[in-house]
C-alpha cells in the first residue's frame, strides 16, 4: 500500500497536469467536443461549493470557541483586513504602473460606437444588481439565516460564524458538547471534501479544454499584449511582493509553491479559487497556522484580498481606454484607483466574477467606454487563470503572515511539515529509479 502510494502517477498534482495537457489538446484539435465539456468542470465546482458553506461555518466556530477571548477575535479581525487593504493597494498601483508603461492598448484605434454592446448585456445588468458601497455592506446581513448557507454568500456566512463562535465564548464550559460536535461534522465534512478531489483532474481538464475549445489559441494572439502584460505583472507580483511577506513570514516562496502545487494546478484549470479552500484550510493548519486564525482569515480573503483581481481590474480598465483612444488624467486615473479599491471587494473565488466587478466599475465611472469590455470577452477566460492563481497564492502566503504577525504560526510545525515533503518526494524519486 505506501508503495503504490509513493508511485509518481497516484500524485494529484500529476494527474491534475496530465488532465489540463489532455483538455488542451482536446480543445485545440477538437474544439467542438471541447467546448461541451464544461459541466464536467462545473460539477466538480459544484461538488466542492456545496460543502463550502457548512466547512467555513464550522471552521470559524470551532476556531472563535477555542480561542477563548473575544479580544483575539478582534485583533486577529484587525490585523486582517489592514494587510488585506496594504496588499490590494500595491496590485492596484503595480497594475496601473506597468499599464501605462506598456500601453498594450495603444495603436488598436477602435471607434468604441463601432463595438457591439449586446455581446456584453448579461454583464452590464449582472454589474447594476451589485449596487453601491452602502448595498454591498448591507448584503452582507442574510435575509434568514438559513438563507446565508442556502445561497452560499461567503462574507453573510462567516458573519453567522463569527456571531455563533462568539456567543459560544460567552456560553463558557457549557457551549463545549456543542463545540465538539461541530468539530466531529467538520471532520465528516473534510472526508467528503477527499473523495470530491479525486475529480479534481477530470475538472481541470474539461475547463481547459472548454477554454481552448470555445475562444481558440488565435484569440491569443489578437489580444497577446495584454495578455503577456498581465500574466508578467502578476509573476512579479508574485515574486518580489508576496515572495518577500512569504520570506518575512518564515514560508519561503518556492517552499510555499511546491507544498500547494496540487491547488494551484487545479485553480488553472478551474478558473475557481473555491474549488481548492477546504484543501487549503487543511494544509495551512497542517504546515502551523492556528486553527482560529486559518478559519478566519483565509475564507474573508476570498472575499477582501483578490491580488490576481485588483491588477487585472486597472490594467484592463485603462486598456480599454488607450484602445479607444479615450484619454485619461493623471487625476482620472486616481479616482479609477480609488473606486477599485472599494470595487475589488466580494470578486475573488467565483469564476469570471473580476469581470463583472470591472463592468461595475465602469458603468459608476463614465470616461472609460463600457462596450469596451466587448475586446476583453474572447480573452477574459485566459486572463481568469492568471488572476485567479494570484489571488489563491496571495491568500495562502496571506494567512500565514498575518498568522505569523499574531504569534499564531508555528514555525517547527512548518519545517517538520516542509522536511516531510521532501523526503516524500526523495523517496518518490528513488522508487522510480528503481523501476527503471
């Protein structure tokens, strides 16, 4: 049994690869069956959301129950969204720097009365229901309770969480059969969560080969500056921004990277940073991150901290406009900067929800052309899986420097937890050598 275990090809990452190689293969030489394997992938997002709910309610509670101290709750709630507002910050400011010294939008000359705004109607009414600042606070609040979990609101069930896990503080020892209990259906949860992930390959393959299938490898090229601008922008992103948190945190990044390579191949091929959180709140906790802080910070990342999103967000904003030749001032560009920091909130996890955001964005902001989001559409799905890597790995480095800030991290946990991979992957290596 640890041998078969140990063999290369029983690595999820692995067959996650084989799959997305064969979904892209499919897509390309066979478009037209590629394109119609979409529920394949939509299914397995399906399997994964449908737990998502119950998992953070329970991961929250048990992890606000055990801290003991309503005060923790708050200093670790503080902590949070002050990193989580610092890093947004930078991606914003990254995006609209390497934007305009690009300017891969310059020289399209495109008449936007030319554009066909049907082809982007859905988005534009999608982007009008999301309504204002004040509307999205308020959204926040569930109608019922029952309601939150129902609908899968993320941010309206970790509000529920949170409200629960204090009042279980305040209950002291009595709450405690309660807690167990919570605790005992997480673990049920998580089981579930690892017989779902044996799909994982077959719904990162369909969604590439949906991709590929439906827009092509030419709709790379008409597009290609934006898209190499973009996935450049994110890899130093990546690199000097969360490679130095990452460093401080005691989590070197290429450490990091290899530990969540499984999720992070599955996000490509998914397009769907949910698709991976439980797994992501296991591992986090298994590499010393506490419990209460994992169960906290990472699920409000999903919806406050969407790095990959906010560069996306300014790039294809004032793409757009050099496109059409609309032109932008320093002070525009600014006021476009600080609606986005607003905006970009509540667009991670869901696929294709940055696009939307960015429709929003531009109906609120009237000197950037909104049919202008007709050139982004045959793209938006490959520029999806650069911003949805982004955000996975900016939560995950994330939560363990604000773990790490708190005194929370256990950095002995870590490198036993690091070691372990490592000598799983040597032994890996020398049982292949030894077959051949």
């Amino acid at each position: 049994m640890e041998i078969s275990k140990s063999r290369w090809y029983s690595q999820l990452y692995v067959q996650v690869l084989i799959g997305i190689v064969i979904g892209a293969a499919i897509g390309h030489f066979e478009p037209q069956f590629g394109a119609k394997l979409q529920p394949f992938a939509d299914g397995f997002i399906k399997l994964i959301k449908m737990l998502l709910a119950p998992i953070i309610f329970g991961t929250v509670v048990v992890g606000i129950a055990k801290m003991g101290s309503i005060k923790e709750v708050g200093r670790i709630g503080v902590k949070a969204l002050l990193y989580f507002e610092i890093l947004s910050t930078i991606a914003l400011v990254i995006g609209l720097i390497v934007v305009n010294i690009a300017k891969p939008g310059a020289g399209m000359n495109i008449n936007a009365t030319t554009l066909d705004a049907s082809a982007i109607a859905k988005y534009s009414q999608a982007a009008t229901e999301q309504g204002g600042t004040i509307d999205f606070f308020l959204n926040i609040i569930p109608s019922t309770f029952i309601g939150a979990f129902s609908n899968g609101v993320m941010l309206q069930v970790i509000l529920i969480s949170v409200l629960m896990g204090v009042a279980l503080v305040q209950m002291g020892e009595t709450s405690k059969p309660l807690i167990n209990t919570i605790d005992l259906f997480l673990q049920g949860l998580f089981k579930i969560v690892a017989m779902v992930m044996r799909l994982a390959p077959i719904g990162a393959g369909a969604g590439m080969a949906f991709t590929i299938g439906k827009y092509g490898i030419g709709t790379l090229l008409s597009l290609g500056q934006l898209l190499v601008a973009l996935y450049i922008t994110t890899l130093i992103f990546i690199v000097v921004v969360l490679g130095t948190v990452a460093r401080w945190s005691g989590m070197p990044l290429m450490q990091f990277l290899r530990y969540f390579k499984d999720e992070i191949l599955i996000t490509l091929g998914t397009c769907s940073t949910e698709a991976v959180l439980p797994r992501m709140m296991v591992k986090l906790e298994k590499l010393g991150c506490k419990k209460s802080v994992v169960g906290m910070v990472l699920p409000t990342g999903y919806a406050f901290n969407a790095d990959g999103t906010c560069i996306y967000l300014t790039m294809a904003a004032i793409f757009i406009a050099q496109a059409t030749n609309t032109p932008l001032t320093f002070m525009d560009q600014m006021i476009l900067l600080g609606v986005f920091l607003l905006t970009s909130k509540g667009s991670a996890g869901v696929a294709g929800a940055g696009f939307i955001t960015l429709a929003a964005t531009l109906t609120t902001i009237h000197s950037i052309p909104l049919v202008g989001l007709v050139l982004l559409l045959g793209i938006d799905r490959f520029l999806n899986e650069a911003r949805a890597v982004t955000n996975l790995i900016g939560n995950g480095i994330g939560t363990i420097a604000i773990a790490k800030w708190d005194n929370s991290f256990d950095v002995e946990t870590c490198e036993r937890e690091i070691a372990a991979m490592k000598h799983e992957k040597a032994s890996r290596k020398a049982l292949l050598a030894q077959s051949k």
